[in-house]
C-alpha cells in the first residue's frame, strides 16, 4: 500500500507540474486529436481540457490559419518527425485572438507505426503576432528565398522557392541538393567560407532548361557561430537568353566586318589580320608562306558594258571558282578591292603556290563567262604569285610593314602577268628588301 501511495503521489505530482506549468502540455493521436491537455489550456484559450478532448487544434483557429497550419503539419507528420517553433493563431472562448509557438515529437507504438505526438504550446501573443506577419511577408515575398542549416537542410523556404524548383507542397525540412542537386557544387565550399569569415560569392548555373541565380549570406547563432546560410534566388532564364542572342548577334557583326557585301569572300580587313598571323607563324616554325593575287581582266570595259549590276554578279561567280579551285581548309580567299582577290597560302612553297594560281586561273576561264569588251571574248583574270621564308627572307619586323610588303610584290608579280598578256600566272622574285 505504502508503495501504491507513493505512486499516486508521484502521479499527483507530475499532473500538478503539467497542470501549472507556464506552458500546455498536450496529446494528440495519428489522426491529430487530442487524447490528453494540461489545464494550462483553461489560461491559454479559456476552453476546459475536457472541451479539448476528440477535437483537432484546427478546430480552435480562424479558417484560413487552419489551412495553413494544416498543410505545415501533414507534412510533418509524412515524414513522422519531430517540430518546434510552428507559430499559429488560435481563438480563444472569448473571440480574441491568441498566438502560440508549438513543439512536438512523434509517438510510435511496438510495431514502430506512428500512434500521435506529444508537445507543449507557448503563449507567444506579445512577439508572435509581429513573428506571424514577418512570416507572411517572407511567405508570400516575389523573390524566391531560402534558409539551411549546416547540414544543408531547408530550415525555412517561401513559396516563390517551392515554385522555383518546381515542387509541390513546402520545402522545409528537405535537402537543398535533393531540390537542385547543382547547388552541391558550391553549398560545402560557402559553408566553409562562411566558417572563416570569408564573404560568400554569388552563383549562377543551369538547372534543367533554366538558369538559376543564387546570392547566400551566413547567419551566426547568438554566439556568433555559423548556423547556415540564407539564399536569396532569381531565375534569370531571360537574361541568359538574352546575351546569348546578344552574344549571336555580336558574332554576326564581327563576322560582317570581316565580310565583303558583294562576293561574301573575307574583306581587306580580315586579310591583313590574317597575313599578319600567317607572316607569325612562318617565322616561328620556318615554313613558307605563299599569296596569289587576281585581278579580272578588262574588268572597267565589262561593267561599262553589261552595267554595274551585272558586274557584281560577275565579281561573285568569280569568288564562288575561287573559292572551289582552293583545296585546304586553312587556305582564305579575300576580295581585295574592286576586281582584285587574294588568296593567302600558308605553308606553300613556290611551286605549290604556282600550282594553285594555275588552277584558279583555269577555274575562272571554264566559267565561259562572256565577255565582249575582252579580246578573249570571255572572263578571265591574270594571277602574280609570290613566296616568302620570313626566317630567311628579308621580312619587315613590324607586322603591318611585312604585310604590306607581301602585298606589293603579289602585285608587282600581277602586273607582269597583265603586262605579259593577260589570263595567266607570273611570279614576282624577293628583292632584297622587301618594299614598304
């Protein structure tokens, strides 16, 4: 007996404890009813702990708070996993509004099957109101935000953030990497960061077929120690989009500017350009580099004739054979100027570079191109050819000065082939030094 006595002491105790403490001790079965209050409840919402009894804390919330409590804790419950600081109205006996903050842990029975929660709930009216308001604002925020702890889990993320990863339902309590598993390539790294006291970089990555933006800052518990990040997010999709056409549209105008209009062969501009490369790499590794230079014979006569109209169409038949008469990828057909054209041979030494000038100029005369101005009685074009070693011929130092140079002998070459009779090859021997 004196052992059954001090047992229902214990008990007495223990129910005094719960009963009179600042905080409401309660439980709740898997379908989320109460099977045990504290009168702490009387205090807190002015209903009797047998009221409670067989009733869901829904039941004692404006509507609108019940869906939103409701939605938090079916995912709590999916999971079976402990909670605290759910912050949540509730309606007091006398129609005032009471703001409690809610701990709970899961309940199993033998067979491990989830049977309730037990928790307590804390008057929090004087902070909570202002605390539920922030968290509306945080909420319902346009720009998607998140928080993790060190581990990486979301401790808190707005619906801009569930929508932004496409996911159905709240994001607390998941894994940011489960979401967008590419954020596990920098999270550790400014986890780590933000331990030393390093600032945090911003990122930008592609996560399905969107581009993602994300700004992290730390967050210090009250001892200063880092207790994880807070994400800032932005879809920036459309920005990358844009500069990528931006980036399209630049590469096309840079690729007009080494163009020519008319024949759509690369321009005097990019021919310089490229020759002075060419001149480099030759002098670098000691191969020759060639250039044949053409020009359309009689060429005023055919446009005063046919028109000038007619005389593009002339320019650009005589690109599209030269550019088929030229064999190797690295070999660049220019349009030089008017009825001049240029074609840099890297590589080729005399006799490939007369070879090839041949060739171009044979192209040119199979067009049949008629010509009556000409006393060929067809388009043709005469061709000078000349061939340099830069690490042995005498090649200006300066870039421009070797390229114009080169240029000037291709037609010192070009007019010994006009002089000599028009439609054919001559080639121009290196002076000594080469002119400027």
């Amino acid at each position: 007996m004196t052992s059954d006595a001090g047992v229902r002491r214990d008990l007495q105790h223990l129910r005094e404890l719960l009963d009179h403490n600042s905080d409401w001790a309660w439980e709740v079965d898997a379908q989320g009813r109460y099977t045990y209050c504290s009168r702490m409840v009387t205090a807190l919402l002015g209903h009797p702990p047998e009221a409670m009894l067989g009733r869901t804390p829904f039941e004692f919330m404006p509507p609108a708070e019940a869906a939103r409590v409701g939605e938090a804790f079916a995912a709590i419950i999916a999971e079976r996993r402990a909670f605290s600081g759910l912050v949540n109205r509730n309606l007091h006996a006398d129609g005032r509004i009471v703001v409690l903050e809610t701990s709970g842990v899961p309940l199993f029975d033998s067979a491990g099957d989830l049977r309730g929660y037990r928790g307590i709930d804390r008057d929090i009216s004087e902070l909570g109101e202002r605390v539920l308001q922030l968290e509306a604002v945080y909420d319902h925020a346009a720009v998607p935000m998140s928080t993790v702890d060190t581990a990486g889990i979301l401790v808190m993320g707005n619906r801009a953030m569930a929508a932004l990863c496409e996911h159905d339902g709240p994001v607390a309590g998941l894994r940011l990497t489960d979401l967008l598993p590419e954020a596990a390539q920098w999270l550790d790294a400014d986890l780590a960061l933000a331990r030393d006291g390093q600032p945090l970089p911003t990122h930008e990555f592609a996560w399905r077929t969107r581009w993602l933006y994300a700004a992290p800052h730390a967050l210090h518990d009250a001892l200063g120690r880092v207790a994880g990040l807070s994400i800032a997010w932005m879809d920036i999709t459309a920005r990358r989009q844009a500069e990528q056409l931006l980036t399209e549209a630049n590469r096309r105008l840079e690729g007009y500017a080494r163009q020519d209009y008319v024949t759509g062969l690369y321009n005097r501009r990019d021919l310089d350009e490229r020759l002075a490369l060419e001149i480099g790499r030759a002098r670098r590794d000691g191969s020759p580099l060639s250039l044949c230079m053409a020009d359309v014979d009689y060429f005023k006569a055919y446009n005063d004739g046919a028109g000038h109209l007619a005389g593009d169409d002339c320019l650009r038949t005589i690109a599209g054979a030269l550019r088929r008469a030229v064999s190797r990828p690295g070999d660049a057909v220019s349009r030089y100027g008017g009825e001049e054209f240029v074609v840099v041979l890297a590589g080729t030494d005399e006799a490939g570079a007369a070879h090839v000038a041949e060739r171009l100029r044979a192209c040119v005369e199979a067009l049949d191109l008629a010509h009556p101005s000409s006393p060929l009685g067809r388009v043709t074009v005469s061709v000078g050819v000349v061939t340099c070693r830069p690490q042995r011929d005498p090649v200006a130092a300066d870039d421009a000065a070797a390229v114009a140079g080169l240029l000037r002998l291709a037609d010192h070459a070009l007019y010994a082939a006009k002089h000599a009779g028009r439609n054919r090859v001559a080639t121009e021997p290196l002076p000594t030094t080469l002119p400027v």
